[in-house]
C-alpha cells in the first residue's frame, strides 16, 4: 500500500503555519504546481550562507529531505545558482525561504 501524498500547495501552507507558530519567517519565492509540485527549502541562516534541501525517497521509500548544497551552509549566491538551475529542469518547482540563523525547520523531521 502506498501512502496518501499531500498536495504541494498544502504542504507548503502548513510548513509556512509551522514556522509562524514557532516565530521564524518563512515565505514562498516561487510558486509551482499547485498539486504535483516538487518542493525545495531555502534555509537562510541570515549571515550570508544558505543550506538548499530537496526532496527524496530513501530504501524504504519513505520521504527524506537531503541537503543538496551539500553538508555545510554555502553562500547564499551558490544556494540560488543552484535553485536557478533547478528551476531551468522544473518548471513546477516551489521554493520555499526559510530564515533562521540557528537552522530550524519546525516542519521537518529527518534530513539525510
């Protein structure tokens, strides 16, 4: 049996609910396919670096999030050229801007 898959649009909606209950500023800068869009999170750590996390199945095929800039913060630069090319391969692509400077995601539990 294969799990019940959340309509982007809402996820995002309840993602940014999250971060509002927790008091850290979250906001759509790209909006994609309302029901099948994938999904990246921006995480701006607000001193100039960002962490870009995207979507994606693990053995189980249960969803993860991973870090796709890699294990470290990078540049902001690099984390938007690297959201900009995603967007040239998806053009259903949201992305969601999260600013925190601890890296808090109230909305994710597990990131690979």
């Amino acid at each position: 049996m294969t799990e019940a898959k959340l309509k982007s649009k809402l996820w995002i909606q309840a993602a940014i609910r999250r971060c509002e209950i927790e008091a850290i500023p979250a906001m759509v800068v790209r909006r994609g396919d309302a029901d099948a869009g994938a999904i990246l999170i921006k995480l701006n750590r607000l001193d100039g670096t960002c962490e870009v996390l995207s979507q994606a199945r693990d053995a189980q095929g249960n969803l993860v999030w991973m870090r796709s800039t890699g294990p470290d913060p990078v540049p902001e630069e690099k984390a938007d050229s690297y959201i900009a090319r995603q967007v040239t391969y998806d053009s259903d692509l949201w992305v969601l801007e999260v600013e925190d400077r601890q890296g808090r995601l109230p909305f994710l539990e597990k990131i690979i």
